[in-house]
C-alpha cells in the first residue's frame, strides 16, 4: 500500500492558526480591551427572510409522503438550474439549463473539476492567491506556475506569451486582492486560452459586489470563453450561504478538448462522486433569485458594500494605497511606512485591538500588504476605522 506523498509537498497552514493564536493570547492578555475582527471572510448577516421561508416551506415538504424528495438529480434540481440561467440571461449570457451543475460550494468544485484532466497538465495561478488553487494541485502533483501580481499592474496579471500554461485560475473580484478585471484583461486571457489550447478555471465567487455594468461579472460576456472556460460561482458571499452550502459551475458544451466534451466529462463525475445537493438547501437557493429574493440579498450585499467604502475611504484619507472596496468586499492595503505583514498585524493588534488577514500568508507577492474585510458589523467597522485613523 502506498500513500499520496504529494502531500508531504503541501506547507503547513499557519496562517489562520497563527491569527488565531495570536488572537486568544491578546485577548487572554487585555480582557478589557474589545478586539474588532476585520480579517474573517465569513459573512455576519442573516439569511433572507424569502430564504429562510422557503426554507421552512421545503423542510414541511419533506415531512408529507407526497412531497418528500429522497434522492434528486446529481447536477441539481431543474427550477434551481433553470434559475440560475434566467439570471444569467439578464446579464446577456444565454446558457443552457444542462450547462448548469448545481455544487454545495465554489471551493468544492474548484477542487473536484482536476478529475477530468490529466496530473501531466501544468497550472497557472496567481501571487497572491487563494490557496485553495495551490494546495488541490500539490495534493495531484500538477506543476505549478505563479502569475506575477504586483503592485504595478494592479495585482492583475496579464498574460506572457513565452509561459505556456495548460490550467490558468483566474479570480474576479479577486481574493485576497478584491482586484478587478476589465472586459479587455478577461479578453486577453481568453485569447490566450484560445491559442495555446488552454483551460481557464474562472472563479466568480464575489461578481454579485460588481456595480458596474463595463465591468464583467461572468467571463462568458468574453467572446469565445465558452470554448475555453469553465466558471464557479457560489451564494457564500451573494447571500450569506457559507453555513447553508450550495453553489453552482457552469460547463459549456462547446467546451471540446482532444474530441471529448468536458461537459459530459464533468456530468459523468458528478454521477460517479457526488449524490447532489440537499433538497431543501436548493428551494432556498431558488429563493434568491425570486423578485423579493434579490431585493432582499441587494440589501445584505450593499451593507458590505458600504462598510467596504467606509474602510476605502478611510485608506483614501491616510494616502495609503489599495486595490479592493469598491466592486469588492476586501480591501488589499499597502503596509504604511514598510511595514513587514505580520508586523502590521502585531501593530493592529497591539496598539488598536483590530484583526486582519496578513497579505504574506497568500504567497511571497503578498509581504508587505493586508487584508482587510467588509464583512463585519458595521458599528465595529466604523469603530475600526476611527481608531485606525487615530494611530496611522
């Protein structure tokens, strides 16, 4: 019996764990001081009334022998698929319902979807990055190659036509950076993909935070991506599912690599691996996309949103520079006065009580910068905000 010892190859996850130490002796330290956490990218508003009904509504559902559900479809119920493409649909995206795989998560998929290609594939993937795209590669032995993400080009790095990359990630809205892609940046990654035969995994995790219309939501607005790309999408962050788990990947059928269709490549894995997701959890998620749902989730989405423009705006006033806050809810801050990452968070700690996310713990681009999140109450994200004006 042998193991996979490309696990030996994954780096500890100290980042979160260090945080988190870090945390509990501060507060074991200074149990006076109230410590405001702006670093967790969890969300802290409650689900939608509208959600919460149809949760309830489906639960009664089934607990009566005419509606009760046992096992559904592997690629999701069709009034969820059929939503979802509706939605697209207003953004001019025209897919079909059978393009639509319905997941319990984007990070699950993003994850799952190396099944259909072959370890030989090499990677490419940002610095910084979500280490999600780093560590599932690792695990299958793939090579992979980092983007240079910078400071200069905006942490969105474009294409080199000298690197030949079979998988490319690409996150927009990103995380950590909340760095935004232009229809002309996708479009030259997408021309790229289109050249060198390439597969782009296009994680649109945050497109809901997206407020303007000449910014892409989706990288099927790119022509040709349908023949390259393959999109995650979840409701984590659109409408507070983290706890509830449910998302969605889009596989289109003009999607042909080697004379197979990786549509049915993924619909075969899907059936093989994965017996769906709950019932109960996909009447809450069509929920969302009812004329009161999306009311409801606009609302939770423009409270982040407006913490995030509370905290761009207090870097705006301290002449500190970012990426993030306006079509994002992260903020990637430049440490002042060449701080090192987890040195600004000692001093955020320390000196304020304030917690964020160390820009060194998603890759060597990341020293120097820090993240912080929208995701918070706003009284203590306004609270954050006035005692960090007070120290820098």
């Amino acid at each position: 019996m042998n193991i996979n010892k490309n696990y030996l190859n994954l780096e500890d996850s100290y980042l979160f764990s260090t945080i988190a130490k870090k945390v509990a002796e501060f507060t074991k330290n200074n149990p006076d001081k109230q410590l405001i956490k702006l670093g967790i990218g969890d969300v802290t508003l409650p689900l939608a009334p509208v959600v919460v009904e149809a949760i309830k509504k489906a639960a009664d559902e089934m607990g009566v022998q005419a509606t009760f559900k046992g096992y559904g479809p592997e690629q999701g119920y069709a009034f969820l698929r059929e939503a979802i493409q509706k939605y697209y649909g207003r953004k001019n995206v025209h897919l079909a319902s059978d393009e639509i795989f319905i997941s319990d998560g984007a990070k699950s998929d993003l994850g799952n979807i190396l099944d259909i290609f072959d370890i030989d594939n090499n990677v490419l993937v940002p610095d910084p990055v979500y280490p999600v795209y780093v560590d599932t590669n690792t695990m299958a032995g793939r090579k992979i190659i980092y983007a240079d993400a910078n400071e200069k080009n905006g942490f969105l790095p474009l294409p080199d036509e000298n690197i030949k990359c079979d998988i490319i990630y690409i996150c927009s809205p990103n995380n950590p950076t909340g760095a935004v892609y232009t229809k002309d940046g996708l479009r030259k990654w997408v021309d790229y993909a289109l050249k060198n035969d390439s597969i782009i995994l296009f994680d649109a995790a945050y497109e809901c935070f997206i407020k303007s219309n000449e910014l892409p939501n989706s990288i099927y607005e790119i022509e040709g991506a349908e023949k390259c790309a393959i999109e995650f999408c979840s409701f984590s962050k659109t409408a507070g599912f983290t706890g509830t788990r449910c998302g969605y990947t889009v596989v289109p059928k003009a999607l042909i690599k080697q004379n197979c269709s990786l549509n049915k490549f993924w619909l075969r894995r899907q059936t093989t691996k994965f017996n769906g997701v709950p019932y109960i959890v996909q009447r809450a998620a069509e929920a969302i996309f009812s004329v009161e749902g999306q009311k409801q989730i606009l609302e939770n989405i423009q409270y982040y949103s407006e913490n995030a423009k509370i905290i761009a705006d207090t870097m705006d006033s301290k002449g500190i520079w970012y990426t993030g806050g306006k079509h994002s809810p992260y903020i990637w801050l430049k440490c002042p006065n060449n701080m090192k990452s987890w040195e600004f968070f000692d001093y955020l700690l320390n000196k304020i009580a304030l917690v964020g996310t160390p820009g060194s713990g998603f890759g060597k681009n990341g020293e120097g910068y820090f993240r912080l999140t929208s995701f918070g109450n706003r009284e203590k994200t306004i609270e954050a905000m006035e005692r960090f004006s007070n120290l820098i």
